[in-house]
C-alpha cells in the first residue's frame, strides 16, 4: 500500500496518483469524464442543428441550455442524498442508466418532431450526468492517498477537457453533415418539401444519441462487475483522516460553503469568457474573418486540456491551493489586459485564460469536501449545483455588452477571479475544529 505523504524538513514528499489496488477502478471512473463531456458539449451543436430543423427563434432555441443546466441544478441535491443511503457504485450505475434512458429518448422526440420532446430527453439525460458528477468527483478522490486527491481529480478532469475538444468535431460530422440550403431557397420551399427538410434534419440526431445510451450501457455493465470499494468501507480509507465528522449540517463547514461560492464564480466566468471569445476578438480586432475569431476560440479550448494534464503534472511539486491561487491570479491579470487594452495582446490574453481555467473546477471540488466524511455526498451535490453559474454570469456579461461593449464585460469575470484568488489562499481551509475532529485522537494535540 502507498503511504501518504509527509513533510520532511519542510518539503512534501512525492506520491503516486493512485494506488495499484485501485487502477482499474480508477480507469472505469476517468471513462465517465471523458463521457459526460459529450453531453455537455453536444449542446453547442443541437442549439443551431434544432433551430434550423424546428424554425426557432434564438430565444427559444436557448432552452437547451436552460433544459440541461436545468436538469444538472434540479438533480444535484437529491443525488447526494440518494448516494447517502445506496453509495457510490449504486449512485454511478443510476446516472449511467438515466444518461442511457435520455439519450434514447432522442428517438421518439425525432420521430415526433416534438421541441419539448427534445428538452424532455435533455433533462433526464442531464439528471443522470448531474449524479455521476456528484458521485464521480469525490469518488476519485478517496481512489487513493489523501495528500494526492486534488492532482488525482486534476487527472481524471483532463479527460473531460479532450471530451470537450472531440465533441464538437464528433457532432459537426454526424449532426451537422446533411445538406443545408440558404433562406431564400427554404422559402421557396412547398409544405411538403419543408416537412421532408425538417424531417430529415431532426432524424439526423438519432444515430449519435444511440450510439452515446450504448457507450452508457457497456461502461455500466464493466463498472456493475467491477470491484469499486466504496468510502463507507473502512479498507477503502486510505488514511484515518477521511473520516470525518459523523454529524451536523452541511451548512456548517465554512470552507464547503466558500468553496460553492468560488466553484459558481468559476463556472459562470469559464462559460462566459468561452462564449464571447469568438465576439471578442472581432470587437478587438474589426474585420477579423468569423473562421479566424472560431480558431482564437479552438486555441482557448486546446489551452484548457493542456492545463488539466501540466496542471496535474505541477501539483508533484506545488501543493494545490497555492497552484489555484497562481492560476487564479495570472486568469486576474489576462481579465484586466482584456478590460483595458487594444489590438492582438487582449485577444492573446483572452485565449491565455483557458489555460488558466484548466485546473479550477477540480481544484476547487476536491479542497471543498476535503475532512467532511460522511457529508461528502451531500458537499458534493452542492458542488454540482453550483454549475448553475454558468447559466448566470454569461446573461450578465451579455447584457453588459449591449449596454456599452464586450470588452467592458470582462470585468464581470475579472471579479469572479478576486473571490478564487482568496479561495486558493486562505478560504479553502477547514476550521482548526473541524481538522482536530477529523484527525485520530493520538494526533490531535497538535493543532491546540
């Protein structure tokens, strides 16, 4: 067995991501990273492919995002709950299964033809994400020594980065690959030639939302049979200081509720910046090709997956608070060039915040339950919940530029960064009341 690490005349020693016994488990929970990016990101094809195929205004077009941040918000609390009493292998299978149930509905919405069918089949399959987000994010965190929990989700999230990358290019393939005519010829279109179009570009969504329920199906019958210890089994502890407290409110453990606090600012800054760094950059720099200003927002996203994987690798060696206060304070610096200069530097600046945002989620995820024991799947639901920042702070940035111009609506995530800033440095640490009683009674001398 690996031991933790300890301090030795002042440096921490190096440690493993995980231990042996729990690759395999360790694995098969990495795969549902890499999984529910997809989901996610698929949203970004649906919301232009169902608008053309239903003749939807952008207004209500944009109940994609609402159905699905919707079903993630609605679901997060009662996963936690629910994972209280069945676990987290239980928990994971029931996510997969109503993932699988969601994407399948996709077939009856395209023969149906029905918009609400399709926020329908959204939301379940976003329920089912939103509990293998609860119960996966902690669960990589006890596959192993404690000391390496936030490099180990660090690991695991980078995989959701590459999800994130492939999904578009996967969708504009198989979603978007039909013919697409121009409004004038649409318009010129008799009623049956529409209905047939329409017919066609909803029909087209089945065969990669089958696919994804039966990707669901096989890696819940590997995990059904796989041996994945569960927290509650004192063999899967790897150190005494992940049992914590057996009792009290959620609501009471300070750093948690600071830590849902930055994870709604870091959310709703991440998605913000990511929607207008196309908009930006043709603000910055006028004339800019609309295919340019994309491939400004492709090196935004390529800088998010690098930064998971370097992000992972460097926490070895910086302890993981001062790494979330690093990166929190360099995304701080690129807002602030992107508020107040001009030209090609804020755009670079821009793009340079994806890098930054890499580690920040995880990061933030995994102090945020650090020492809270039995409460963790309830911490963790919350967590999850914040997730619905990002519904927000895009909206207002949005509104802000309307009102003046995009640039001035950096400030927006610009203040985001303040509170992780102070969340890296000192707001992540639990109360010395709360460590003293997660630590064994011979060790708790030391912190009176």
């Amino acid at each position: 067995m690996t031991v933790p690490a300890r301090v030795v005349a002042g440096k921490s020693q190096s440690i493993p991501v995980t231990e042996r016994r729990f690759f395999v488990p360790f694995v098969l929970i990495t795969t549902l990273f890499f999984l529910w990016a997809f989901g996610v990101n698929l949203n970004d094809i649906l919301i232009p492919h169902l608008k053309k195929a239903f003749g939807l205004t952008d207004f209500q077009s944009s109940f994609i995002q609402v159905a699905f941040f919707g079903g993630y918000f609605l679901a997060a609390f009662p996963a936690g709950r629910v994972m209280e009493g069945i676990g987290y292998k239980k928990g994971i299978l029931a996510g997969l299964l109503l993932c699988a149930v969601g994407a399948l509905l996709f077939i009856p919405a395209a023969s149906s033809r029905l918009y609400e069918f399709f926020l329908f089949a959204l939301f379940v399959m976003a329920c089912g994400q939103s509990f293998l987000e609860v119960a996966a994010n902690p669960y990589v965190t006890i596959l192993g020594p404690p000391a390496s929990a936030e490099r180990r989700l660090n690991f695991a999230q980078a995989f959701n980065a590459v999800g994130a990358v492939l999904s578009p290019l996967v969708g504009r393939a198989l979603i978007l690959g039909g013919t697409e005519y121009p409004p004038s010829q649409i318009a010129g279109m008799s009623a049956a030639q529409l209905d047939a179009y329409r017919t066609a570009d909803a029909n087209s969504v089945k065969g990669p939302y089958v696919i994804m329920a039966g990707i669901f199906v096989v890696v819940g019958v590997l995990i059904q049979f796989a041996h994945l210890p569960d927290v509650r089994d004192p063999a899967a502890a790897p150190d005494a200081i992940s049992v914590g407290p057996s009792s009290g409110s959620v609501f009471s453990h300070a750093h948690l509720v600071r830590g849902v606090i930055a994870q709604f600012f870091y959310v709703g800054a991440q998605v913000g910046v990511a929607s207008f760094v196309i908009r930006y950059a043709q603000f910055s720099v006028p004339g800019t090709p609309a295919k340019m200003a994309a491939l400004y927002l492709l090196f935004h996203q390529s800088g998010f997956m690098a930064g998971r994987f370097i992000g992972s690798a460097m926490m070895k060696k910086i302890a993981a608070p001062r790494l979330l206060s690093l990166f929190a304070a360099a995304s701080l610096l690129c807002a602030m060039v992107a508020c107040l200069a001009s030209g090609l530097v804020p755009v670079y600046a821009v793009v340079l915040i994806g890098f930054f945002h890499s580690i920040m989620f995880p990061t933030i995820f995994a102090l945020s339950i650090k020492n809270l024991g039995p409460l963790t799947k309830r911490g963790s639901s919350l967590l999850v919940m914040a997730i619905i920042g990002g519904a927000f702070f895009p909206a207002i940035m949005g509104r802000i530029s309307d009102a003046s111009s995009i640039q001035r609506a950096f400030v927006v995530p610009l203040l985001c960064y303040i509170f992780i800033l102070y969340f890296g440095l000192s707001g992540y640490k639990p109360s010395d009341a709360l460590r003293m009683e997660c630590l064994p009674p011979n060790k708790r001398g030391a912190l009176t």
